[in-house]
C-alpha cells in the first residue's frame, strides 16, 4: 500500500474513533463482529463503512467473504483497499477471483494491494495470476511477473520462467532460454494486444522451432494484416513444408504487404510446389511482388521458371529486370537446367 493510501486510512479510522466514543453507530456489545461489520457497511459515512470492513475482517467469519468482495465496489477508494486487504488475511480461495478483477482493472495502488492479498492466499491464486502474465496491459503482466515467483511459481523449469521473462518484456534474459519460449510465445499469438502478438511472431521465426508451424499458419487466415505479414515471414524461416499451400494462399492476399513478403518466404522453403504460382505472380502489377517472385524463382532452381524470367529482362522496372537477369544465371549453371 502507498503511503498516500495508508495515511488516508489512518485518517479515516482516527475519524470513526472519535465518533465511536462519541455515541457510534453501533456498540460492540448489541452485536457479534459479523453484525457489526456488515450494519457498518450500511452506513453513508466512509469511516463507518472502513470500520465495517475492519470488523469482517476480525470476525474470522466465512460468512464475511461475500461482504468483504462487494465491499471491493464501494464508492470511496480507501474502504475498497481495506477490503482488498482483508481478503487476502481471510485466507479463502472463493476471493481469488475479485482479486484477480482488482488486479486487471483497478489503479496502481489497487493493483499493488490486491497482487499482496493474492500471495498470502498461496496456491489457489496461481493458476489465474499465470493467466495474467498474457494480460493485454503490460502494467498487469508485470504485477503478476513479479508475483508469482512469491508462490514459487516461475523457477521449477524453463518454459516457467520464459513466460516471466516475456511478461516483463527481458528480451535479452528470454533469448538466453531458447526453444523453452516457444510455448508461451505462443499463447502471445493470441494476444488481444497487437504489438504483443507482432512480437511473439518475430521470434518464433527467429527460434526455428517446427511447434510453432501450425500455430503461424493458424495467423495467415486472420484479420490482422501485420500479423500475417509477420507470420509469412517466420514460416519462411522456419523451413516446414506444411507452411506451403497456406502461403501460396498468402500470393493473392487483400494486403500489399503480405502478398510481396509471401514470394520471398516461398523462395525459402524451396518446394516445387511454389514454381507456377510464382511464375504467375511475375505478371503481377505490384513490381514489389515481381521482384520477390523473381528472386524466389532463382532459388527454386526450376528449369519451368526459364521462359517467364526471360520475359522479365523486358520489365518496365530495373530491380526486376536485374533480378531476372540474375536468376536465369542461377538456373542455367544447376545441371540439366539449360
């Protein structure tokens, strides 16, 4: 809690202090903690409702939980902290789940106090605290990053602490692990976050893992142009022939940008069959996709591709033509290709 929240509350019980002596709302002895605390809550002042929160709280109540997760709600911020807190000291795992909301949609002081609430309730917070690392908010993957090595979560293996790493963005730390961040690279694919999901696509490219195939493919039907664009780019990397019919798909893609990356990531896989559509991709009116076909073409190596290149040393665009020029040369130096 920040020392703004903690004066805040000091100020407010010194408050329902005085008043309590003064007459109170309701004296210990007509009621049990429970009582008291949820008649408290009751109350229009914010002192007597933070009281309340404190006798719940005390009462060692399971009954006091559902009072203390709609106290969560109450208007003013300082009783919402209190019960967040409480919650945590209440030590049952029905609270897990408002904590987890607090954690995703409340302010940094909220955040903080609910993210120590969860620690002390232990293993029941786990699993949904590692649901948060792929949090869209890159403020909740950190909390829970920096959570969850608490509950001893995040050091049995290295796939655990890839998913730390990445939720706190340690790039260099996450390369040091390899193929373990395959799997929750992964799961960013799925982010609804796009710079998330653009950068999980870069690196699966970049660690060549076959796991992270049909997971890439599964991108190129998409709505998300950069991220097919991406996706094109590390199957061409990855080298896997399953990755070839869906980039043939990617030729006559609605975005400029994918259809002129999906030649050169064909040109990668070398799969003969990429050759015709590529050839036809050479009649294209993007001298983007021209280009990127012609230089595919050459390292395909396929002797069908001769004629159509030579049509090329005609092209109205120079990279074109010297693109063709300098695939033809490749062509005609492979054995039986002349």
């Amino acid at each position: 809690m920040t020392d703004i929240a903690r004066t805040a509350l000091v100020a407010a019980r010194a408050l329902w202090a005085l008043c309590f002596l003064a007459g109170g709302v309701c004296e210990a002895a007509e009621f049990t903690p429970l009582e008291r605390g949820t008649a408290l809550l009751r109350e229009p002042e914010a002192y007597a409702r933070l009281q309340g929160v404190e006798a719940l709280e005390k009462s060692k109540d399971r009954r006091a939980l559902d009072h203390l997760i709609r106290a969560l709600s109450d208007p003013t911020w300082a009783v919402r902290l209190r019960a967040a807190e409480a919650l945590g000291k209440v030590g049952d795992a029905r609270a897990v789940e408002p904590l987890i909301r607090c954690v995703e949609e409340g302010n940094a002081d909220m955040r903080k106090t609910a993210l120590d609430a969860l620690v002390k309730l232990g293993e029941p917070a786990v699993e949904p605290l590692v649901a948060c690392l792929r949090d869209p908010d890159p403020m909740v993957r950190q909390r829970a990053a920096e959570t969850l090595p608490k509950l001893s979560w995040g050091e049995a293996d290295d796939v655990q602490r890839a998913a730390i790493l990445l939720a706190k963005e340690d790039w260099r730390a996450l390369d040091g692990l390899g193929v373990s961040a395959v799997e929750p690279l992964v799961g960013w694919l799925g982010s609804s976050n796009p710079m998330d999901r653009h950068r999980a696509a870069q690196r699966l490219g970049s660690l060549r893992d076959p796991r992270a195939v049909e997971p890439l493919i599964a991108c190129l039907s998409g709505d998300d142009a950069g991220l097919r664009k991406l996706a094109a780019e590390a199957l061409g990397k990855l080298g896997d022939a399953r990755a070839v019919e869906p980039l043939i798909r990617c030729l006559r893609d609605r975005d400029q940008y994918v259809s002129r990356v999906a030649p050169a990531a064909l040109g990668d896989l070398a799969d003969a069959r990429a050759v015709i559509p590529l050839i036809e991709c050479l009649k294209s009116d993007d001298v983007y996709v021209r280009l990127a076909a012609a230089k595919a073409l050459g390292k395909l190596g396929d002797a069908r591709a001769m004629q159509p290149l030579s049509h090329c040393l005609r092209d109205d665009d120079e990279s074109v033509r010297k693109a063709a020029a300098t695939a033809l040369d490749k062509l005609r130096k492979q054995p039986g290709k002349r």
